[in-house]
DNA sequence: AAGTTGACTATTT
DNA sequence: AAAATAGCCAACT
C-alpha cells in the first residue's frame, strides 16, 4: 500500500487546524487503518511538503514516539505557532480546532 | 511462514 | 479522569 493517499489528506489541513489519525484514514478511503496512518507519518523526511504536525490522536494529544525522538515537541512548537492552544495537560480541543474536511 | 511491533482507537475498569 | 484491555492491520523479523 502507498502512504501517498494519507499524505493527500494532510496536505488539504488548514494551518491552525488539526485532524486525527482514523480520521485521515477514513478520508482516505482506508477506515480502521489509523496505525498506518502513523507509520506514513514516521516515514517522512525533513523536506517534505506533509504538515504533518497537524495529526494528532484521537484524544487531542500529540502522540508519543518511540525511541524518545524529539519531534513530540517540535509538533507541539508548530501548532502553537499556527495558534492552536494547549491546555494545561497538554492536550489540544477538538470540538474547536478538528478540521471536518 | 509465523510472530512481533507500533506517530492508533474504542471500551471497560 | 486516568489506566488497563482488547482489537486493529501493514511492515518487519
């Protein structure tokens, strides 16, 4: 399977918008394929054209890499720098910034 | 070919 | 509200 229909779906987020791994999913014709979704995101490098800090889990968090990489909070610098707001806990509201395609 | 892994999610404690 | 459970599915061993 090619990551390019996920990358398609990101690519139309608005800035200071942020839409959830199933939900990229299921806009790209795959419902339940959430974790892939993920791994396309893992597998993208520096230069691409992919906001990809603006998917985020379905709880409204930034979801934790393995391996400790540091990008959890370069995605988190990103967002607030489109204006999306973090609560206390670090956790983003959906009823006001998920983006409904 | 079978078992493991994980940028996930919905449900149940 | 937070943590454990169970289900998920493609990529990798």
């Amino acid at each position: 399977m090619t990551y390019e229909q996920f990358y398609a779906v990101v690519r139309r987020v608005p800035p200071g918008r942020v839409v959830t791994y199933g939900q990229v999913a299921h806009m790209a014709g795959l419902p339940g394929r959430a974790r892939q979704v993920g791994y396309a995101m893992a597998a993208l490098s520096g230069e691409s054209d992919v906001p990809w800090q603006r998917v985020v889990n379905a709880r409204g968090e930034i979801s934790t890499r393995s391996g400790g990489s540091p990008f959890g909070r370069i995605q988190r610098v990103l967002l607030q720098e489109e204006g999306v707001e973090f609560s206390e806990s670090g956790r983003i509201d959906l009823e006001r910034y998920r983006w409904e395609g």
